[in-house]
C-alpha cells in the first residue's frame, strides 16, 4: 500500500521507479533502512527558473529538473551509485544548490550502523546534471559517531558545507566528563567543490538533532542554530561561520529542555543586510512559532505566528527585498496544510496568513525558494507527490 | 467461507506471534480514551519516546529500573515511531528489559494525528510524557522525567 503510494506519488511528479538492483545482505539492510518513507527532499531554483529536485529513493540520492516549475521533471539522474543508508526524513534533509556557473552541489547525510551516528556526503555535477562526482565523505572525523544536520552554501566558486558533529562530545565522554549537545562544524571549498579544506569548529554545544538553517549575508556566511545555553536552556544563537566561537545569542525564549526538540529553525537575508529568522519554542518566556528580523545593531520583537492548538510547525523563511514570506505545517485535525504569511515592507507588518496546500497523508516540511526573486512553496506529500506554487499573497 | 477462516486464523497466528514476541500494542487515535478508562479514578502517567530520541534512553532506563522495584507502576510507554520500524522498537525494549512493560508504539506514520489525538499543542519534541492524577487532571512535560520528579508523583499520587 505504502509502496503503491510511493509509486504514484513518484508518478505524479514525473519519476519512474527503478527496478531496485541486486544487493549483498549488508545493501539490502541499508536500502530497507532508507525506503522507509524518505519524504525529506531538496529542492532549488537555478538563475534560468529551472527547478532542480534531490530525493532519496531505496539509498540513492537521484536528481532531476523541471522546466515547468515542477509539472514534468527530467529523467532522475543518480548521484550515489551504491546505495547508502540515506537519512531524509524530518530534520535530516538532502540539500541542494545551483551556482551561477551551473556547477549542481547536492549533499547528504548517511545513517551509521550505530543509532544516533551518521557521516555527511558530498557530491557535484559540472556538466548541468548529467552526471555526478564520486561522493566524498566530507566530515574528517569518521569515528562512529553523529556528523549529521548537514547545510550547504554556494556562491560562485564558495561552497560551505556546516553540520553538527560529536567529536568533542565523544572526547569529553572518554575523559568521563560531560557534554552538553554537540558542535557546529564547517568546510569551506573555494574552487567550486573540487577540494575542500580541513573541518573547522564553529562553536561547541549546539542542540544535537535540530537542523541548522544558513544564509548569505553579503559574503558572509551565517548560520542560525538551536544552542544549547546554560542550564540546559535550548534556545537559538546566529554566527558568521567564518569566524569561529563568536556565538550571538538570537532568542531568548528560556526553554529548558533535557531532550530533543528536533525543531530547527530557518533563516533569510534579504540583500540588504538584513536576517530575517523564525523558530519555534516551548520556553519560559514564550511558546510556539516567532519571526524576528536582525539588522546588525538589533533584534525586533519576537512576532508569534501560527495556531497553536493545530500544532503549527517547521517554519520556513525566504526573503526577496523587502517581501518576506514566512510558511509553516499545521495539522488541524483531518489534514496536514502550509500555511503562508507575507511583509512587504521588510517583516515589519504582516498580511493574514493563508492555507496554499493540504493532504492528508503523510507530509515533509514546507520548503521556501526564491525562483528569479519570487517566493515559491515547494511540498512534497506522500500522496500529492511533489507541488510548487508561486506564493501569491 | 473457508478462505476467509484461513485468514482469520492467519491473523490469529500472526497476533499470537506478535504477543509473544512481547511488541508493542498499537496506539490509535481511540488509545488515549481507552487508556483512561482502564486508569478511571486512579493515577497514571504516559510516556513517549522513539529510537531516534538520544534522551530518551536515559530515561527508559529509568523507567526499567523503577518497574523493576514497582512492576504495578501505571506507566504506559509508547513509541512514536513509524509502524515499519517495529523491529528496532521490540528490540529496544528487550534491550533495556522492557519487554514486559505497558508497551505502545503508533499505528499511523501519520504522527501529526495521533499526537493531535493527545495533545493538540505537542509538535513532538522528545521525551514527552503526560502525568495525570487520581481526576485526570494532566500535565504535559517536554524533556526527560528526573528520578526524584518521579518518586515524588509516585509517593504523593499512588502511596
């Protein structure tokens, strides 16, 4: 039954499904792992309007584009030859990017034998998509040990790769001391993903299964991340990536939570020096779905967004100028909808939020992009398969 | 006629090897009315976790440790992941001895609506669990339960 959705769901955006191949025992373990409902995609606009997709199908990361904004896609290119035991699902999610050149970057992340461990994988196409490097693992600690929530970042020949990594969890673990979360690293290419140099930590203590959301500000890469503050306080901090331990703290929410949220935030600039950040908390001092901006001197007031009693979350932010567009899952009952809201003078006022999609099956976050300075909605559902609309406010 | 007795004694078959193999009953949208009214008038708490929760071991563990003191402690336990991960759900909880435990995992992959069926408000940050008292008044938590928050509630609520 799953499987026939899968298929139609595969169908109806324009995919085939290939004759699964013939696997060892210890493939067949991994494809069985990463078949389970792999709804996380990526998803990216080139500068010509092409939408590009990434998604996992029995351990392959295979990528396809369409021309149409998502009606037909290409026949699905494979990046991964040999399966992998993929993690797209939720907070673990394959990215995506298209630079100016055209040179396609897709990175992923691959479970480990061991719960709660994985290595984060690498891959380019220099020829538009045709076909794709032979993955590297990125992460140059290759313990058994988490190195996952991986986030990318492409401008020209830059290519930053952060995700969050227990090196030094594990360290302190075998010395008999305590860690609290994990650690935010980084890599930076400056050829176009040709090499990469050596891992970097960015900060020590990020939550530990929460994604990392990212964004260009200028030349600077900046990243917006749950933390974990003092007394267990898991609330957000915002860091230029290339300069290490200089945390800003970005919420001030009081959530005290010894467990996982696994509820990143996202985050947007907008050209103009200003970041435009949404989360989630459950804190003391607030509770549910915010947006605030950063201009570089000052954070503006938490904005609350969102229905609480239909569990609105996964926020998502794109920022074009001074339209900001802001969407965000709820579940009401009977079906799951995205949910949209839109500030046309730079997140200072907000429209009424309206619905732009639903399903009743199973559903991956919402993803915003920008398609030639436009916000689209990018959605894909277990039984719609993949939707993309203009958000039209 | 007799091709639907071979299915029903199938299924029989295959819910006998189920119990014994000690899974997880499935938790429904109907599980939390059932669960309170096998509790009605008394104290219970329920508690969620999932293979993927890294904080939520440690307090299995506590759990394990406490049900062994208290095998009649009304704790239900319940794993929200998807139903294809049954395997490593069972396996789990024979790993920490909880085979025997009021165990629950979730029959839809559709998680939103089960959690929306507990708890409209819960997004499903990890653990959670809901401490309901001898009038089911409840109280939700997000995070792992401490020992000494538990053996309170124990003394003040069942003792």
């Amino acid at each position: 039954m799953v499987r026939r959705l899968l298929l139609i769901a595969a169908l109806a955006v324009g995919w085939a499904q290939a004759a699964p191949p013939k696997h060892d025992m210890a493939a067949m373990w991994s494809a069985q792992q990463a078949v389970a409902r792999p709804l996380a995609v990526a998803a990216a606009f080139d500068g010509a309007g092409r939408l590009w997709l990434a998604r996992v199908e029995s351990g392959q990361l295979k990528v396809a584009q369409s021309e149409d904004s998502g009606r037909h896609f290409t026949w699905p290119v494979t990046v991964n030859a040999l399966p992998e035991t993929i993690a797209a699902e939720g907070e673990s999610r394959p990215q995506i990017a298209v630079a100016a050149d055209g040179t396609v970057h897709v990175l992923w992340n691959i479970a480990l034998a061991k719960p709660y461990t994985g290595h984060v994988r690498y891959s380019r196409s220099t020829d538009g998509g045709r076909s794709f490097s032979a993955p590297i693992t990125v992460n140059d600690d290759r313990a058994e040990i988490s190195h996952r929530f991986p986030a990318l970042l492409v401008a020209g020949q830059r290519v930053l790769i952060a995700w969050l990594d227990a090196r030094e969890r594990q360290a302190a673990l075998a010395a008999g001391e305590k860690f609290a979360g994990a650690s935010l690293y980084v890599t930076e290419s400056t050829d176009g993903g040709a090499s990469f140099g050596a891992n970097r930590r960015v900060a020590a203590h990020s939550c530990e299964c929460c994604r990392l959301a990212v964004a260009w500000r200028g030349n600077e890469a900046m990243a917006f991340w749950r933390q974990v503050f003092d007394g267990n306080v898991r609330d957000f901090a915002l860091a230029d990536l290339s300069e290490p331990e200089q945390l800003m703290r970005a919420s001030d929410d009081d959530w005290h939570i010894d467990g996982c949220p696994h509820h990143g935030g996202a985050l947007a600039a907008d050209g103009q020096g200003g970041l435009h950040l949404v989360w989630f908390t459950q804190g003391r001092a607030r509770q549910g779905l915010f947006y605030r901006r950063y201009d570089r001197q000052s954070f503006s007031a938490p904005y609350k967004f969102g229905n609480d009693a239909a569990q609105a979350a996964h926020p998502a932010v794109i920022a074009s100028g001074r339209t900001i567009t802001v969407a965000w899952l709820e579940y009401d009952g009977q079906a799951n909808r995205v949910w949209t809201m839109q500030s046309r003078d730079g997140g200072r006022h907000w429209a009424q939020a309206r619905s732009l999609a639903s399903s009743e099956g199973t559903v991956d976050y919402p993803i915003l992009l920008a398609r030639q300075g436009k916000p689209w909605l990018v959605w894909h559902s277990e039984r719609e398969g993949l939707q993309a609309m203009a958000v039209v406010q | 006629m007799r091709r639907r007795l071979r299915f029903g004694l199938m299924l029989l078959a295959l819910s006998a090897g189920w119990a014994l193999a000690g899974a997880p009953k499935p938790f429904a949208a109907d599980t939390p009315a059932e669960l309170a009214k096998r509790f009605a008038g008394k104290p219970y708490l329920l508690a969620f976790w999932s293979v993927d929760c890294p904080h939520c071991q440690g307090e299995l563990e506590l759990f394990a440790r406490l049900l062994r003191e208290r095998p009649d402690l009304p704790v239900s336990l319940v794993s929200v992941d998807a139903p294809e991960l049954a395997p490593q759900v069972a396996a789990r909880l024979a790993e920490l001895g909880l085979g025997d435990a009021d165990n629950w995992q979730f029959a839809d992959a559709r998680a939103a609506r089960l959690r929306f069926a507990i708890d409209r408000q819960w997004r499903g940050e990890l653990p959670r669990s809901y401490w309901f008292d001898a009038a089911h008044r409840v109280q939700g938590v997000s995070g792992a339960v401490s020992e000494a928050a538990l053996r309170r509630w124990l003394e003040l609520g069942l003792d």
